[in-house]
C-alpha cells in the first residue's frame, strides 16, 4: 500500500503526544539522533516559556520499527509529557475567560462546556511535537532518495530590520543552515536576528507576544509529484493545508506568492530553458533562471526547488490579557493566562519544515509506490530515465 498518511492524539497536560505514521516503506534507516535533534529544535528559540525547561522530548517507537528500521507496518511514536496534570484541578484550573485569538470560546461553543480546558488542551501546539517526529521519520526516507528540507525563519515583529535578506540556492543552502543553527531565532541573518530578539525582548517587557515568517526550501523532488486531475491531489494545496494546519498560522505562501498579483504575467511566470550539460542521473536538464512558481506548477513539481512561505499569527496569550467575558457570569473581564510563550517562531519553522516533508514523502509515495525502500529507489530511478527519453516515446 503506497498511500501515506498521519495522524496525531494526546493533549498539552496529558500523558503524551502519540503519533501513527502509515505508509512508510520497509527499510528506511532512522537517524534517531536527526528525530531527537528536531523535536529538540522545536522546543528552542528565543521567546519560549518555561514548559520547555521541563520537557525532554524524544521519540518512543511503539511498533513498525526494528533494528533501526521501518518494518513496513504503521510506525507508532510516543513523544512523552513529564507535565501530565490533565485531571489535577488544583493544578489545572477550568479556564472561564476565553483568550481573544485562541480556541477557547469557539471550543466551548462547539462542544458546549463552559471550561475551556477542554478545548485548549488539544488545539494547544503542543501536539506539533506528533508532527515533527513523523515529518523527521518522513524526512529519513527523503534522504535516502537524495531529497532535502531546509526551514528557517525569515523575519518577524514590528522592526522591518528584523526580515532577512537573502536569497536561498541549492548551492548556498547548507551554509545557511549553519547559520541558521548559530541564530536564537532560527533567521540566518546576523542583523535581522538581532532585531527580531530585540523585538521579543521588548514584547516581554510589554507583556505582549511577536508573530513572524517561515520559509522551507525542499531540494532534489524529482518532476511531476502532486497531480492536475483532482483538486485535492494538487500538491501546492496538500502543502498549504499541512502549513495552514499549524497553530497559529494565518496565511501561506508557495513561489513568489502574493506578489504574484502586483506584476505582469512575463513578469512571474519561469522561461523553460534546456541545457544538454545539466542532463544526468538526477537533472533531467530543463532549466529555470527563476524559480517565482516555487517549484510547483499545476499541483505538480517542475524539478525547481520547492518553496513554501507561512504566516504565524503572535500568540494568543499575553501575560497582560485581553477584554474577554467570563463564560459562566457573562460578565467583562480580562482573558485567563495560561503559560505560554512570547514568541515561538523559531519553533514554528521546525514544525514547518517536517510538516512539508510529510507532504513531499506522501507524494514520492503516491508516485513511486513500493513496499520496500529498494523498490521505491529503482522505481525513482526508472521514471527518471523514461523522463530523460521523453522524446523517442510516441
């Protein structure tokens, strides 16, 4: 069966976050110290509360996994919860005055109870850390095909200072990941980084929270993953929803996105060149100068470079509170803080980059299918030498 597909349980203050994976191909080599690494990375950043001081999150395989390596089966993962206090209600107060901009009062409405808990303790990020884990298995397999995901932080705050500006190529990449990894807020720019701490640490002092940009670059997808026949097979909108579907995010971005409806058509669109030279195992020789379509044209990569750009929103809980109501009196009052983060961008793009590598790995699926890692790599290899002969084929 080649259909991949994921889904996540648990809440905030529960036992743990459990995650099932199904579709992974027998024989993908878990670098565990790579999936510790990112759920690791998405406890750090500048701007983090003190729930990160008290989690360790690692992975904990529940089955599909032996010896190092997929089985083939459903991959269970366990990401613990040391804070599991769900059901100590001197410890986990019910939350009456729903926060502006979170779940509360549209959870409480929903499901018709007046404490919020109930809701936040699912929408809460926290359940990203499912995620992650599975988009870093995802990306083991990825790596494996000689496929690459690179997620940063762009910019973010009121400073226009704290925006980087540079320019990501299948060249510079890895340098800038270092960079990238050298920077509190994940932004491979020294300055710009500078001013989006800056921005945090005044947020802090203001009791306010700071939203931002993430961008994730995936390297190496071969042409035609994704597909034009139905809407919802179209990768661009799989990779806009799995982006959309982190919390906090408001809006989400692939190429050059909505600057696309400020220029003229030869203005956006990428000339197709060829270039004989370029033709070889992994380049089919068609050539870009641009990449504004980000890689994706008709729901289908094109061999550029994949880019995915999103929007998150500052988070809805501000130590100094929002007018709210209470739920029980209905009167006015100040939303209820739980504890939460000033910023959690950095955290945000970790999440993104394993999220769009769960899509990317869900399409290579689709296309190569396989139930085995040997079948998926001589499946890869056999479409791109029928690609490369597309000419001689009637």
């Amino acid at each position: 069966m080649a259909e991949l597909t994921y889904r996540t349980a648990g809440e905030s203050h529960g036992p743990g976050v459990v995650s099932m994976i199904e579709g992974l191909p027998r024989g993908v080599e878990i670098d565990d110290d790579f999936v510790n690494g990112e759920l690791r990375r998405r406890q750090g950043g500048y701007g983090r509360g003190g729930r990160q001081r008290i989690e360790t999150d690692a992975a904990d395989y529940m089955g599909g996994v032996r010896l190092g390596r997929t089985t083939g089966a459903p991959v269970a993962i366990l990401v613990p919860n040391k804070d599991s206090r769900l059901d100590d209600l001197e410890r986990t107060p019910p939350v009456e005055r729903p926060r502006p901009g979170h779940a509360d009062l549209a959870g409480s409405l929903k499901w018709l109870v007046p404490d919020c808990r109930e809701t936040l303790e699912r929408a809460s990020a926290r359940e990203t850390a499912g995620r992650t884990a599975m988009g870093a298995l995802a990306r083991c397999m990825l790596r494996m095909l000689d496929i690459d995901v690179f997620g940063f932080v762009r910019g973010g705050g009121p400073d226009p200072a704290a925006m980087g500006d540079f320019e990501v190529t299948e060249d510079n990449w890895r340098a800038l990941r270092e960079l990238r990894d050298a920077s509190e807020v994940y932004l491979p720019d020294a300055a710009a980084s500078e001013a989006m701490i800056a921005s945090i640490r005044q947020a802090k002092i203001d009791k306010d929270t700071v939203g931002g940009f993430v961008e994730v670059h995936v390297f190496g997808c071969p042409p035609g993953l994704g597909s034009c026949v139905q809407w919802s097979d179209r990768l661009d909108a799989r990779l806009a929803y799995a982006v959309m579907g982190i919390q906090a995010f408001k809006a989400v971005e692939i190429g050059l996105g909505v600057e696309c409806g400020r220029r003229n058509g030869s203005d956006v669109h990428d000339p197709i060149g060829f270039d004989a030279d370029r033709s070889g195992e992994r380049h089919l020789g068609f050539v870009r100068d641009r990449n504004n379509a980000g890689g994706l044209e008709g729901g289908m990569t094109d061999g550029m470079p994949v880019v995915v750009r999103g929007t998150m929103k500052p988070i809805a809980t501000l130590l100094r509170g929002l007018p709210s109501v209470n739920l029980v009196t209905r009167t006015p009052e100040d939303s209820q803080y739980e504890r939460s983060d000033v910023s959690a961008i950095a955290a945000a793009s970790v999440v993104a980059e394993n999220v769009v590598a769960l899509e990317i790995a869900r399409a290579v699926r689709a296309k190569f299918g396989g139930d085995s890692m040997d079948e998926v790599s001589a499946q890869l290899a056999s479409y791109l030498e029928l690609a490369r002969a597309l000419p001689e084929r009637d």
